[in-house]
C-alpha cells in the first residue's frame, strides 16, 4: 500500500511543501513559494490607508487600497507599510480590467486578517494563492499568535483559472459565502495541518466552494476529498 506524507517547511527563502511517495521513495516538492525574503519591498506597488481604531484613539494597522504594478506574474501582499503591520484588503485593490489580468499568484502575509467581500473576484489569470504563516517580511522568524484571516463572501469567487491553494501550518483560513464559487479548474489545496485542523479548525460558509473542480486537500497526515467534505 501506498503510504503518502505531506509536509510544509519554513526555509530561508520562504516556504517549501513537499508529497512522499514510500512505494515509489520520491518526493514532489512544491515550493519554494515564495522567491523573495523581503516581502515589505512590494509596499511600493501598492496604496495603503490607515485602519482606525473601533474606538477612533488610534490605528490598528493598514489596509491595501489599490495594486500599482503592471507585470504579469506575482502579487505579494506585504507584512509593513509606513510602519504599521497590513492587516486588510480591501475589495478596491484590483479595480480595474486591466488589473484583474496581472496576478498568477497571490501571497497573502501572515498578518492579514481580512479579505473583503469579493476582492479578488475574476482575477482570470490567477493560478495559485499562498496563505503565509510564518513572520516573513519581518526582521526576524517570529510567528505571529493571530494567524486567522476571513476571506470574504465571493472573495475569489470566477477565478477560473485558479489550481492551487496553499496554506501553511498554523495558518487558518475561514471561507465566506461563495469564497470559491465558480473556481472549475480548483484541484488541489495543500494545508500543512492535520485533517482533523482542516476540518475543526477552519470555518465554511454555506456555498463557499460551489461549482468549483473536484479538488482534493492534501494534509500533513492525509489527503480529504471535496466528495468527502460534503459527505
């Protein structure tokens, strides 16, 4: 019998997953993830605003407004900007035609705690996002305690082209209302966790991956059917 082994490892440029084989003793690996140890270099290519206080005394942290980059490829959410951690994305981000063309992959860091409502809806050439736990973009490996980030109704809602979605240990993920819908080509979803944390530990609205492909969720101690997450 097959016996396959999930890991996800924290290296020095940023994170690597890795699947063992023990029949045929090799491994997949798919990372690194992230090609950059210095994720607050891509504030520039974005426009923040301050996230006031509930009780209006002061910032809790940023928000991203508006991405600025024009090259086809990667978009790395950064840890910083103007020296308060980003914590928000708000659905204003990619606000344009033009925009939504530009992301492949999507690297949201480990402080982020809110996805708005629909803000990375039909992004048509994005085939991966990466939710970061690990303190990248900091000045040292510090992991951050709050690693919850809520990803709004219809957040990646029509990004037909999107595969893969990784997740690092520790790292949770709640899915909004049709979060996923409309993602056909979904096939894998790669989570450093034990099932029982892919199951528990997260929250799914109802619909959150309707109409999506028949994806599987690879985890640290075996993998879980989307047939078997409606089961």
């Amino acid at each position: 019998m097959m016996v396959v082994l999930f890991s996800v490892m924290s290296i020095g440029i940023g994170l690597t997953a890795a699947i063992w084989d023990s029949t045929s003793g090799t491994s997949t690996e798919y990372g690194p993830v992230v090609d950059t140890t210095d994720w607050n270099s891509w504030a520039k290519y974005f426009v923040c605003a301050d996230v006031t206080s509930s009780n209006g005394q002061g910032i809790d942290g940023r928000v991203v407004r508006s991405y600025s980059g024009t090259n086809l490829g990667d978009v790395i959410f950064p840890t910083v900007d103007n020296n308060n951690y980003v914590i928000k994305i708000s659905n204003t981000v990619f606000d344009s035609d033009t925009k939504k063309s530009l992301p492949e992959t999507i690297y949201i860091s480990c402080r982020i705690t809110t996805i708005e409502t629909c803000a990375f809806m039909n992004l048509v050439n994005l085939h991966k996002v990466v939710f970061a736990y690990s303190g990248y973009g900091t000045n040292d490996a510090t992991v951050y305690s709050n690693a919850a980030v809520n990803v709004g109704d219809y957040a990646l809602a029509g990004c037909r082209s999107l595969q893969e979605i990784v997740i690092e240990a520790g790292r949770v993920v709640n899915f909004g209302a049709g979060a996923l819908m409309g993602c056909f080509n979904l096939t894998s979803i790669v989570y450093g966790g034990t099932r029982d944390e892919w199951l528990n530990d997260m929250t799914r609205a109802s619909s959150w991956d309707s109409n999506t492909g028949d994806y599987t969720v690879h985890c640290s101690d075996g993998d879980i059917t989307k047939a078997q997450m409606h089961a």
